[in-house]
DNA sequence: ATAATATACCTAACGCAATTAGGTATAAAT
DNA sequence: ATTTATACCTAATTGCGTTAGGTATATTAT
C-alpha cells in the first residue's frame, strides 16, 4: 500500500490520465487503477468520489448517468478541455519530480553529488 | 511551482534520499532540492523544519548542533537505519506509481487500454 | 555607518484532502 | 435466503502544506 501522501498526489492526475482515455465510471476507475498500479493503489469509493465531485465543479471533468441493460445506474465521467489541460501541467510537474529522483537514485547519466559547503 | 499534494509526496522521501547522500542541515536541504528539482520544487523553511522534527520523532534521521567558523549555528541531520529502510520503501512505492503513469502515458512498450465492460 | 539581504532556526492558525465509518439500492452468486 | 458484488453518497477525524508571523547573526550594499 502506498502512503497516503503518494495517493493524494496521484489521484487526480491519474483519474485524468485514466479518462483521456475514454469515458468511465467510478466504481470501475477504482478497478483500473488497482490493475495499472499492480495492487500498490487501492482506492476506497469513499475516497474517489468526493474526488470525481470536486474535479467537475473544477470544470476538469463532466458527468452523465445512464442506465444499463442489467438495471444498474452508472455515472459516466468525461475528460473536458481544461481537464485535458490540467493533465498536461500535472504530467509535467510530475516528470520534473521524478526525474529529480532518478538522480537521486543514481538512475542517470547525470547523477546528484551534495554541494560543497 | 508543484501542486502541494505533489510537494507532499515528495518531501519525506526527497530529505531521505538527499541525507542518504551525508548528512546536512535544514537550510541547505532546501537549495539542494531547488537545484535538483530544477526550480520545480520551491521549499518553505516552515514547511520543511516541521517535517524534520516529525521525522527525528519517527526515528527516520538524527540531529546534532554545529558552530561554524562564521559564528552561525546550524542543526544537522543525517538518515538512520530506519530511515534507510523506510527510504527503501518509499522508492519501490514512487517507482510503481511513475510506472503507472508511464503506461497511461504510453511511454513504454506494455502501454495502457481500458478495461473492456 | 547604516540599511538591506542572506543565513539559520522556530511556532501558530488556517485550509484542503485522504481515511474511517457509516448509509442506500439493485443484481448475481452461494 | 443469505452473502457478495455492483454502484453511488455523506460526515467526522487526522495529517500536512501554506500563510504569517517571530528571533538572531553575518554579509553585502548604500
């Protein structure tokens, strides 16, 4: 399980990332999420769903609902323009970040030696 | 400037890494992750000296005072064993989540698709 | 000389978001 | 007939960054 600031940080632009793909709906962006992490996020509906709620009054995403052919009700979310714009900065930041790591770990050709005092 | 959920992600595992390194003080932390995050990460000494003693708390880094030559005093920390092992932890954790992204970014060879319902 | 900036640490009140712990309702599986 | 899975929602608690202060010394600029 990841930390709870880690899941914070990636909530929103993996929910963005998630529908850049295509529509979806909560319940079932939890499930992807579990799958694309390899088990290491494991979302609770009570965390996603006050998250889908914020992100479309942010203007980042749109809700319909539709009934499916088992009788079930589903709330379908979309990406919007802003969302998809959101994404782009967040992917950004996040690249920088993890890049930063990466030299950290060592894992370059540019590595991080501490500066001489 | 990074969202400040990614700042919290960051930060503990950033200190870790960068004390992994030698040990070092407060004031310098916070220029050396200016530079290594090339400006991205932009660090408030009130942000981070709180996130210090919450860390010695844990056991994760320990903290000795220092006069310099120049008559300044300066607290220095360096990473424990625990804070070693808990580094190693939270590297696994970051690495899953960026490979996470990685995919839905389509930026390697196993890249993401939707679940089909 | 004096003012401003850099160094170096600390604390307190506020706001935001995940967690925990509930709740409603229907369909499928045991 | 009961349990599990699907599918949504809300409220109280907790943790942590942000904002806004504070103290003290050394260096640089005026």
């Amino acid at each position: 399980m990841a930390t709870k600031t880690l899941v914070a940080a990636s909530t929103k632009p993996l929910v963005l990332s998630i529908l850049a793909h295509g529509e979806n709906y909560g319940y079932q962006i939890i499930k992807e999420v579990e799958q694309i992490s390899e088990g290491v996020l494991q979302w609770t509906d009570a965390m996603l769903y006050p998250v889908l709620g914020r992100m479309e009054k942010e203007g980042l995403i749109r809700s319909h609902w539709v009934k499916t052919e088992q009788g079930r009700r589903r709330k379908y979310y979309r990406i919007t323009l802003l969302g998809e714009e959101n994404l782009a900065q967040e992917k950004q930041q996040w690249l920088k970040v993890n890049y930063a790591f990466v030299r950290l770990w060592g894992l370059t050709d540019t590595p991080y030696s501490p500066t001489k005092a």
